[in-house]
C-alpha cells in the first residue's frame, strides 16, 4: 500500500489500542509532574478542598457535582494534590473515550475515530487550559461530550428505554456540572426538534424515561438553587462584565472582540491545522446522503444557533467571553470535523500520519510546558503552584485545634492542606456554609502580603476580616494574643511571599 492510499483502507484493532495506552502513559506522566512539581494547589484546586467541609445541595455559583465526587476523592486518597489530579485526568480519558465511541458512529474507519480523538490535543482550550488550573469546566466538558454521545446514540442507533435512561444520565450529568451547558443543551435540542427525522426519534413514550432521571438526580440542586437564587447567579453576572462604562458601541465592539477570541481558542488551531493538513483531498460526490444529510443539518444549524446565541450576549452589552465558557458547547467539533471529512473528501495515509504527528508533538509539549511555567518562573511572574504554603505553615507559631479565618479562597485551601485537621472560614458572603467557631477557644486570622523583606513587621488587619471574626465569635471587641509575619521564597524562585497572622481567644 502506498503512502497515498485511502485511509478508508488502512488502521485496523491496534489502531485505538495504541491510542489508549499513549493516552493512559499520559495520563499517568500528568498526574506524576503534578504531584511532584509542587505541593501548593491552585486557584480551583484549594477551592474543591476548602468547600469538601461541606456535603451540601449547592455550592454557590457552580452546581455542586464536581465537588460531590471530588469529595470521595478526598475521602479515598490522603494527599489532597493527588486526589485532585488523578480525579481530572480520570475525566480526560473517560472524555477521550466518548470521542472515540462518538466519532465510530460517525464515520466508517477506526482511524477515522483516533484522528477525532488526536484533534483534542489541538483545541488549547482544553488540552492546556483546563489542564493548567481548572475543575468544573473539566467536568461540564466531559458532560458535553456524554451529551453528544447519547444524542447520536439515540438518532442512529437504539432509541430503546436504557438508550433514553443514559441520555438522562449524561443530561443530568450537564445540569449538575456547569450551568453554561445550557448552551449546548438547548440549542441542541431545539434544533433537533425542528428536524422532522429527528423528533420522530425522540417522540416516543419511553423518552419520558430521560426527564424522570433528571428530574430525580437534578430536583435537590433546582430547590437549593431556588432558595439561593442571588448567591447561584451574583458571581457570574459580575464575570459577564455588563457594566455600561465607555460608549454602547465600544463595549459591543469588545465583545465582538472577545467572543472571536474565545471561538479561535477553541478551535482555530485545530481548524488551521486541519485546512493544511487536508486541503489537498479530493471531494467525495455524492458527499452527504440520507441519515448523514440529517446528521450534517443538526450540525450545521446547531453551530449557526450558536453563534446567533453569542451575538445576542454581545447585543445584549456582554463584553467579556471566556473560552473556557464555551468549551462544553464545542467539544465535540473534533467529531463533527471528522464526520466531514470521511464524508466529504478522500482522506490519504499520509495525511493522517501527519495529523497524528502533528498532535502527538503537541500532546509530548503540554507537560513540558506546565512543568516549565512553574519550575522556570521568574521575579513578578510567579504562579499559584511557585507560592510556599508549606513552608510557611512550618513556622507557624499557633498549635493545637483553632479555627483559621481568612479572605482568600486559594489561602484557605492551602493552609487546609498544611494544616489538616483544623476547620478554616473564609470571610466571604457564604452563608450557606456556617462555622462554629464559639466550639474553638483559639482563632486565627490569616491574610497575605504580596512581597515583604525580611524586616517587616506585621501589617493590620484588614477590617473586613476583622468585622467577619467579630460576627462569628460575637465579640464586640477582640484583644490579640500576638500577631507576626511569616516569609518565605517562593518556590523555585528567590523572592519572598509574605503571610500575616494575628490569634485571639474566645472565653
């Protein structure tokens, strides 16, 4: 066979198999680097610890899955750095795996399938991004990505009872994992409704089977939601950015800006590369026909429903997109991507070794790239996993049990995982989340200085902290027992971080 042979012709069994274990090697390589490259966790890292405090319906502006089943992490695996990586490199694979089953009902060669799977790697938002220091977002794609697969699963092959149960599962799976897969789900299944061929699938009465299931799994975080309605939505209006500072045609302007940012993130390197790599291939006439014509108008009229969605927000005066945002509502391009091109044009051997080289290339640089961003950084470009918990907790002048209060969520993580044993607040409006510090007879105050010399002293308190322990203690007035600054450098790095504490007694 030569070099430009179809590849309808070529891969074979060892083709996923092989995948599979570069993929599982990575995996482990992943969770390796991220256990042994620092002990500090980051932004979403100590959130996921400081909130496994609580077993609770909600968790504030995230839907409470991801917490859920970290928390059984938490509870099987001592180190909390390990817990965290090996549950979201879990996800990947298991994200990975819906692609490969996916894209096998989309296209004929199992080649086909593990070049969808290798085009993940060119989507930075998700090989990179969410690799780096995300959590929910790890998880609403993954949900994304289940979604897709029932819904194909359903439109071609079984619309039986247990094929509309696992649709509610993975819609479930959605709800509870990020609300911003909404923007897959109702696009999606609006505009499968509107296909004739489509709703036919679906109109049938055992796909009551799948509002059942999410109604039961989804019905005690809808409540929660209900009663906690301002604390669900407050963050996240502030991140939509809907101030009207500037001219209305300015910030539609930005968030024209920011919304194709965002997409190019996603998708314009996988694009890119893709044009390059097979814009050579001959077209295959008739290229759509049948339940593939079907297949390509919810495709393509999903995607334009999208972006008429998006285009609202901008009209709307949204002028801040995040990629990670849209993630879950793009997922599964690389599927659709690959669905084209097996249809529609005659893929080569030689193309597609080059495809799986390219990614492969990029899959080997990711890990490097995370290990050196952190190992390499530099004076004023420090990131959260350079920042030295552990040392700073090693001078920790207080003992025994107390409970630690401090005004930052990525503080309050860290100095959980150092200090295990001890129950931290966080000076936050998280009334959801109540402590009991009358049950402790010493308490902490704790908040950071961003650079500080080896000679400086204890700065005050800020007054929102002090306000928040005067609230919890009931204390009108608090007489401290000492204060002090601890220092230390940062990890790899010579410059120092600060932590200031200041400690009192309850009577």
């Amino acid at each position: 066979m030569n070099e430009h042979s179809s590849v309808q012709s070529i891969g074979g069994p060892r083709w996923p198999v092989v995948l599979f274990i570069l993929l599982g090697l990575n995996a482990v390589v992943q969770v390796v680097l991220r256990v042994s490259i620092s002990d500090s966790l980051g932004l979403d890292e100590a959130e996921q610890l400081f909130l496994s405090q609580w077993l609770v319906l909600g968790y504030g502006p995230q839907p409470p899955l991801y917490n859920w089943i970290q928390q059984g992490f938490f509870a099987l695996i001592p180190s909390p750095v390990l817990a965290l990586s090996l549950f979201k490199h879990l996800l990947f694979l298991g994200l990975f795996a819906l692609m490969y089953k996916t894209t096998r009902m989309l296209v004929t060669p199992a080649a086909g399938a593990v070049l969808a799977v290798a085009m993940l790697f060119l989507m930075p938002e998700f090989s990179f991004e969410a690799q780096r220091d995300l959590t929910h977002t790890v998880l609403a794609a993954f949900s994304g990505m289940w979604f897709f697969y029932a819904l194909i699963r359903i439109l071609l092959k079984a619309n039986g009872a247990k094929d509309f149960i696992l649709f509610g599962l993975a819609l479930s799976s959605c709800l509870l994992s990020k609300y911003n897969t909404l923007l897959l789900v109702v696009p999606m299944l609006a505009v499968a409704a509107g296909i004739g061929e489509l709703r036919r699938r679906f109109w049938v009465p055992r796909a009551g089977l799948a509002l059942l299931v999410m109604a039961v799994l989804c019905a005690p975080h809808w409540y929660w939601l209900f009663q906690h309605l301002g604390d669900a939505t407050a963050n996240s209006i502030d991140k939509l950015d809907l101030t009207e500072d500037g001219s209305a045609i300015g910030i539609r302007i930005e968030g024209l800006k920011n919304m194709a940012g965002s997409i190019s993130g996603i998708a314009g390197a996988l694009l890119a590369t893709a044009a390059i790599v097979f814009w050579r291939s001959s077209p295959r006439k008739p290229a759509l026909s049948g339940p593939e014509q079907m297949l390509g108008k919810l495709f393509r009229r999903y995607l334009i429903v999208l972006l008429c969605v998006m285009l609202g927000f901008v009209a709307f005066g949204i002028g801040d997109f995040k990629g990670r945002w849209l993630l879950p509502s793009l997922v599964f391009l690389p599927a659709v991507l690959c669905f084209y091109l097996f249809r529609c044009r005659k893929v080569t051997q030689r193309q597609l070794r080059l495809f799986l080289a390219i990614s492969l290339v990029v899959g080997l640089a990711i890990p490097v790239a995370l290990g050196v961003r952190v190992a390499a950084a530099r004076p004023g470009n420090y990131k959260r996993l350079n920042e030295p918990y552990r040392e700073l907790v090693e001078q920790f002048p207080v003992t025994g049990d107390f409970l630690l209060i401090t005004d930052r969520v990525r503080v309050a993580g860290n100095l959980m995982h150092h200090l295990p044993g001890n129950v931290v607040a966080l000076s936050a409006d998280m009334d959801y989340f109540p402590v009991a510090p009358r049950t402790h007879q010493t308490v902490v105050l704790a908040w950071r200085e961003k650079h500080a010399g080896r000679n400086a002293g204890p700065r005050q308190v800020p007054g929102r902290l002090l306000a928040f322990a005067k609230e919890q203690t009931g204390l009108e007035t608090i007489e401290f027992e000492g204060v002090a600054m601890l220092y230390a450098p940062y990890k790899y790095g010579t410059e120092l971080r600060a932590l200031n504490l200041a400690w009192f007694r309850v009577n």
